[in-house]
C-alpha cells in the first residue's frame, strides 16, 4: 500500500509536466496577440511569477517573451498616428510635418544653405514639386477660390497642365497659365475672375498660394480663334468616357432628375469622339502672385509679376 509521500511524488510527476506544456502553449498563444505594428497600447506590463512556468520558458531558450508579452485584457487605446516625433523641452508628441509649424528650427544648416543659394522662379520650384509628387493619386487636385458678392466660394478642381497662350491683354503670366475645365452652367462662371489657388503637396510639405486671373474659352471664343479652338479641342479628347460623359448631364443648378440620351463616353455610333458641346469649357488662371512656402526647412518665398507681364520678382520672406 502506497504511502502518503508516495502518492504526493506520483500526483506530482503525472500533473507538473502537463502544467508545463499547458503553461506553454497559453503564453505562446498570449505572445501571437502582440501586434507587431504596434497598433494596440497596452496600460501596463505583467510579470509573471509562476517559477515552474519561468524555468520552463528558460529551459526553451523563450523567457525573452516575457519582456514583450502585454497583457491582453488591459487595453487603452488604439493608435492611427502614421509617426510621431517628440519635442524634448515639452516632452508633447505632435505629428510629422506638424512639428515645424511655428516650432524650433530642428536643423539651421539646411535653412542657411538655402539661404544662400540664389532664389529660383515659383515655376522652377513647382515643377519640381509636381514631378516628385507625380505617383501619388489626386496630387493634381487643386483648390480654386473665386468670390461673388465680397463671400468667397471654393471648390477643388483638376489641374490639366500648364498651357502657353497668346492672350496679352489680361493681367497674369500668358506663359504660365494654369488649366483647368468646367461646365459653362456651373456657378464659378458667374462668379468674379479673380482667384487665388492653393497647390498643397503632402510627400514634400510644400504650399503655393497662387493669385491669377481666370478666363474661360468657350464654343464661340474657339470659333474667333485658332489657338483657342485647338486648345480646347485637344484637352476635349484627353478626356476620359467617363469625364466626357459629364457634360452631357442636366443643368447643376436644377435639382436632380436623371439624364437619359448620353452619348456613351462622348463618342458616337462608330466609337469616334464626338465634337465638345457648347457647355465644355477650358478655364484658364493667369498667375500674377505666387506665395510658397516649405515646412520642413519652414523657407518662404513671394514671387511677384512687373507690369510688362512677364518679369517675375522674388522676394525671401519670413515664415
């Protein structure tokens, strides 16, 4: 008959190995929960205590986890910030690209290096802008604000490039003209033809404000006008089915009801693109006044056009 120190040391050779293996398999699967993005923050950290479980885990070369298991039932928060950076006189985390803004110049030497280089045109600055942010989806969404009746209007627009015009009698740089397109019946029609655009380009922080003056080429102008005509016959066939397709629709200032008889993709029975209608118009900014300015090195700059319409001043401005 087994004595009573016997049955202790059987019941403990059966149970602690099957602890061991459970203990295990419950702090491996605890581990998988840690996301390795960090999305998930966690109150605090547990240490567990439970010897055997610890020598166990030793034993298996895997008590490394214990410093980065998080107990999965004391979570906090969770975090959508992209990146953070810290300011270490007031130990508050902002926003990459948020830091900068009337902050600590982090690095000087960059600013006094662009200092000391010779200014460069708005359009060479743009340009450049433009061709590093090219890849990303809808960095050609422009804002464009006009104003009727001293109250602003704004709106985001599309820009088509930058188009060459032999116009002479409107204020703005003829040779720098930003295009766009809009709908004769749209309500920006109406409104002044002084704008101001603002072009924010997020991989490179970098924000132009420019100040022009808007005309629209329309049927009738391209009839009077050769350049016109082809200007607005050719952006009229880099459109997409689906863009030219929008000029078909009902008046915007009506309330809805469906349009029906759209030629489908703009085009007609033999797939050929048909003729813009009257409503198709070509809405051109002539720039006078350009304020850029770039948040990570926090250097601005106002580019002003003379009188002759063609001569472009620079000036370095504070930020």
């Amino acid at each position: 008959m087994m004595t009573h120190r016997a049955k202790l040391a059987w019941l403990t050779n059966l149970f602690v190995p099957t602890t061991h293996l459970l203990s295990y398999y419950c702090y491996s699967s605890l581990a998988a929960l840690v996301p390795l993005g960090n999305s998930f923050l966690f109150a605090q950290r547990t240490q567990i205590n439970y010897n055997p479980f610890i020598t166990h885990l030793k034993h298996r070369k895997l008590h490394s986890f214990q410093k980065q298991t998080q107990h999965p039932f004391l979570v906090t928060s969770f975090s959508t910030r992209r990146t953070m950076s810290s300011d270490s006189n007031t130990n508050v985390s902002v926003d990459d690209g948020l830091f900068n803004i009337g902050g600590e110049e982090k690095d000087t030497s960059k600013n006094k290096s662009e200092a000391s280089k010779p200014l460069t045109t708005w359009k060479t600055k743009i340009d450049k802008s433009n061709k590093t942010s090219r890849h990303i989806r809808g960095s050609n969404y422009i804002q464009l604000a006009t104003s009727i009746d001293n109250e602003p209007r704004c709106r985001t627009v599309v820009f088509r490039g930058f188009q060459n015009m032999p116009h002479k009698d409107i204020k703005g740089d003829t040779s720098k003209c930003f295009k766009m397109i809009t709908d004769k019946r749209s309500q920006k029609v109406k409104q002044s033809n002084v704008c101001e655009i603002v072009w924010w380009f997020f991989q490179t922080k970098e924000q132009y404000r420019i100040r022009g003056t808007i005309q629209y080429i329309g049927s009738d102008d391209a009839n009077i006008n050769v350049e016109y005509q082809k200007v607005r016959r050719q952006q009229w066939g880099n459109l997409t089915d689906a863009a030219r397709e929008q000029f078909y629709w009902n008046d915007p200032s009506k309330t809805y009801a469906l349009t029906e008889n759209i030629p489908k993709g703009g085009r007609d029975e033999d797939g050929n693109i048909v003729p813009p209608p009257d409503n198709f118009l070509i809405m051109l900014a002539y720039p006078y006044h350009v304020d850029y300015l770039n948040l990570k090195s926090n250097f601005r700059q106002v580019d002003t056009l003379e009188d002759d319409n063609e001569t472009w001043n620079c000036s370095r401005m504070n930020p």
